[in-house]
C-alpha cells in the first residue's frame, strides 16, 4: 500500500499542507491500494501562486519552445503505457485490455495531435487594419472526474500548456494515482515550475477553493451536469472563462433499412465498455416497431456474453463500476426503472454469482422503454441499455432530442446520407455514423445541459486562447 503525502507545486513533489487523507480503494477487491493527500485551500493557494508566478514567462515561450517538452511528455506517455494501464485497473476497474486500448493509448494520441496542431496553428491574423494575436488566457483550473482519468487530464492540460497557460490540475478522488504518474510525466518532460500544478483532493474543498480562487483566468471542467452547474455559476461570479463538459443520455438511432443486429450489437458493446462509466454512450437504443422485438433478442443475447470478472485477467470484458455508491445508484436505476414498467431481459439489479466482493453490477438490458422514465432521462452511469420504440422518424427524433442532454448519438440507415440527415436535426455534439469510429481530433462537446465549448483538436487549443487587437 502506498501512502502518499505529497503535492506536485512548483516544480516539486511538497508535503501538502492539509491532515486528511484519501483512500484509494480497488473497486474489483476492495483493497486499500494507496493514499493521498486531501488537499485543502492552503495548497490550492500555494498551486495558484506558483501558476501565477510562471505564466508571464510561459505565456511568452514560443511555439518551438513548448514543443520541446510537449514532445518529451508524448514520450514518456508512450514508455509507462503499460504502467498507466495498470494504475487505472488498480483504481477505476476497467478490464486490462480496455485499459490499454482506450485509458493508455488515447491520452497518447491526444497529447501527439496537439504537437501537430501547436506546429501549424494560426496565433496571428490581419483583419483589415488590425493585427489579431491569439494569446494565452492565462491560469487555468482544471477539474476532472474518475472515468477515463488520464485522458480527461490530457484533454484539458496538453493544450493549455501549448497554448500557454499555466495549469493547476485536481483530479477526481477515485483516480488521483494516475494524476500523480502524469504529473512525474511533465516533471520528466522539463517544463518550467509552476507551470504544471497538481493538487489532489475533494471537490467540495480542493475542488471548490480552485475554481473560486480570483488568480485563476480560466476553469475546465468535465464531471456531472450538477456539479457543471455550481461551477459554471462560481466562473460566473468571478467573470472567469469557462469550459464545462458534462453528462449525456445519448440515444442510437436504428432507421428502418440499416443492418440491424451491427447496429445493435455495436450499441450493447458501446455501452457496456468501461462497464457504462462513459460520458457518450448510447444509453438509448432507439428502433422502430416494427423491428423492436428482435432488437431486444440481440441485445439481450450480446449482453450475455459479458459477464463481469476480475478486471486484471485478459479474458474480462466488464470490470466492476468504480465505487460502492456508484453500483448502489445503478441498482437502484434498474430497480426503478422495472418499478416504472419496463421488461428486464438481460442482468438485473441483484448482486452477479460468484462475485461477494467487489463493485459489480450485471450486463443489464431494459426493454419496454418509455421516454418518460427516469431511466430514459437520467444518466445512469453504468452498464444499462435501454431499448424505446419509435413509430416514425418524426417520433424517433422526438425522442432522441427529449432529454436535457446532447453529448454524443449514432444513426444507422441503408446509406450514410439518410443517417447524416437525421443526424444534421439531433440537438447533440457528436454523431457517429453506420459506426463511424471515435476521432480524437474532432471537436468534442456538449449541446444544452451537455456543457459549454468544445475539447479535443484545433477546437480543443482555441479555448485556452483569448484575443487581442492591435489597430495601425
Ligand atoms: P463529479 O461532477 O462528481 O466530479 C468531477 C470532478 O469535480 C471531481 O474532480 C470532483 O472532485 C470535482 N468536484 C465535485 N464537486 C465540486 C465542487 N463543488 N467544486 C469543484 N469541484 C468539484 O463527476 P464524476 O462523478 O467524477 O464523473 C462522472 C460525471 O462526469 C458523469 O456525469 C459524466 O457524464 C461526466 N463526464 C463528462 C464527460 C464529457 O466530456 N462531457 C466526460 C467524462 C465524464
């Protein structure tokens, strides 16, 4: 067990300044795996000041000299994949496999778009008399949660260092050991103190004294819409800029003509990947009557396939959910929404066979879906398909847009036009098409209570830049 006290300021792992600890828990096991600081407002101070305190020198590198130590970083994610990988089994529960496809290879090719993207952006642009300068905006706070903790951390802090801000990073609580691997990353990489700043902590205290503290420019945050919402209120308060990216309910939509059981199998692993713990699955799987009764069949069938297992052995593809509370909430979900009137066809609320200890929760299909359930508006965060029956495009669109969301979609038609003009009316951020595969390059983010601005790409480097006019 490892017994961590320290936090990375300035340049330096420091003993943190609070008392309490925070006990990382292996959600398959529920062993003791290590502690951490819970951090308070005295090192969120200290981070701030020494993020402060750099960047005005980082703020003025050039884009060659950030280069330099982004690209070391890209390195150094490569060498200890295996080692990320691990640390996320450890702490969140993902199935090794998917730990290394997604939770360690993702954040590498997000960190490597952006030496790509910093090379060729635009910081400079003639408007008639004017020079237009995109500068840095300044402090950044960054706050992200426990589901694909590495890759939100890569997301927000590998483009606001090439863009030039200085960064003061809290992890969620449930993962802050992958948070401390990557802070050895940007220490090994060389960048200046002070310009990468990690404090690990609770939100309600780390997390909340940081994106209220007045030195910061900028807050980034991903985690619930709940949360979102006190945040985006704080930045308000503070006429700081703000970046909000939040939960989902994200519907799958099946045209009449598509090859249905691709679309429904890709639908089942969609969402049970990462054991449901991800913010765009199709947690909706939208099919027309006509067809609803042998969509329920395939999934229920693909949804058998997964039986949740020791996420540290090869062979698991569903690893338990990533706490106590969490595989409490989902139960309680799948309990409610039978309560409410759907169809359980695949898993179910009760406790998996064989599996007394650790955060498991069944591959679970729910048919007889209605848009008006709690199941089919909530974001449940875990592994819960549920299937709703449309009668027409007009009620399948209805449907799919009928939640306070719009994070992510599929549309599956006969041909690519069909789906993309449903898909161009979808109130939502991101639409796959016939299983147009995740690309980390695109812009990535929220409509409605989804979240505000967009991550990933040369969108990704644009929010953590401000602009500046200069009239001749
Ligand atoms: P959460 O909102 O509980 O916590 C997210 C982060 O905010 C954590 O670091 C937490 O410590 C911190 N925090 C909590 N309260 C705070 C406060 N009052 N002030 C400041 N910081 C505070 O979310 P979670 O449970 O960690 O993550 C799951 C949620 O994240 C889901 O709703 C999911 O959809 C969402 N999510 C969204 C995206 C996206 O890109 N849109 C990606 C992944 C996850």
């Amino acid at each position: 067990m490892q017994q961590h006290t320290d936090q990375y300021i300035d340049g330096a792992w420091r003993p943190s300044l609070a008392e309490a600890r925070i006990e990382v828990l292996n959600p398959a096991t529920e062993e003791l795996v290590a502690t951490v600081p819970a951090g308070g407002a005295a090192d969120v101070d200290a981070a701030v000041a020494a993020a402060r305190a750099a960047a005005r020198s980082w703020g003025r590198t050039t884009r060659e000299e950030r280069l330099v130590p982004l690209g070391r970083l890209c390195d150094g994610l490569a060498a200890r994949r295996q080692e990320i990988a691990e640390t996320v089994v450890a702490e969140l529960g993902s199935p090794i496999r998917f730990a290394t496809a997604v939770q360690a290879t993702l954040p590498l090719t997000v960190a490597r778009s952006y030496l790509d993207i910093l090379a060729k952006y635009e910081f400079e642009e003639q408007v008639a008399n004017s020079t237009v300068y995109a500068e840095p905006a300044g402090v950044v706070a960054a706050v992200t949660p426990w589901n694909y903790p590495l890759h939100q951390i890569v997301a927000k802090v590998v483009p606001a260092l090439a863009a030039g801000c200085t960064v003061v990073l809290k992890p969620a609580e449930y993962t802050p050991l992958v948070a401390r691997l990557f802070a050895e990353l940007v220490h090994d990489a060389g960048f200046p103190p002070g310009v990468f700043n990690l404090v690990t902590g609770v939100g309600t205290e780390a997390g909340a004294a940081l994106v209220e503290h007045p030195d910061v420019d900028l807050v980034s945050f991903t985690g619930s819409t709940a949360v979102g919402r006190a945040i985006g209120a704080a930045a308000g308060r503070g006429v700081k800029r703000v970046a909000l990216e939040l939960g989902g309910k994200s519907a799958n939509v099946v045209l009449p003509g598509a090859d249905l059981a691709r679309a429904v199998k890709a639908n089942v692993a969609n969402v049970l990947a990462n054991s449901g713990q991800t913010c765009t699955a199709w947690t909706r799987l939208l099919v027309h009557r006509d067809q609803y009764e042998e969509a329920v069949a395939i999934a229920a069938e693909a949804a058998a396939t997964y039986l949740p297992g020791d996420p540290a052995l090869a062979a698991t593809r569903l690893g338990p959910v990533a706490s106590a509370s969490q595989r409490e909430r989902v139960r309680a979900y799948i309990t409610g929404a039978v309560a409410q009137g759907a169809r359980l066809v695949a898993g179910g609320a009760q406790a998996p066979e064989g599996l007394d200890r650790g955060y498991y929760v069944r591959a679970t299909v729910l048919a007889d879906v209605t848009a008006e359930m709690t199941v089919a508006q909530e974001e449940v965060f875990g592994p819960v398909l549920s299937i709703l029956a449309y009668r027409d495009e007009e009620h399948a669109l209805e449907i799919a847009n009928g939640t306070d969301y719009g994070l992510a979609g599929g549309v599956w038609a006969a041909d690519n036009e069909t789906a993309a003009a449903f898909a161009r009316r979808m109130d939502t951020g991101q639409v796959d098409i016939n299983g147009g595969r995740f690309n980390p390059a695109a812009p990535f983010g929220g409509y409605k209570s989804s979240g505000v601005g967009r991550e990933l790409g040369r969108h990704g480097l644009a929010e953590f830049l401000q602009t500046k006019s200069l009239q001749f």
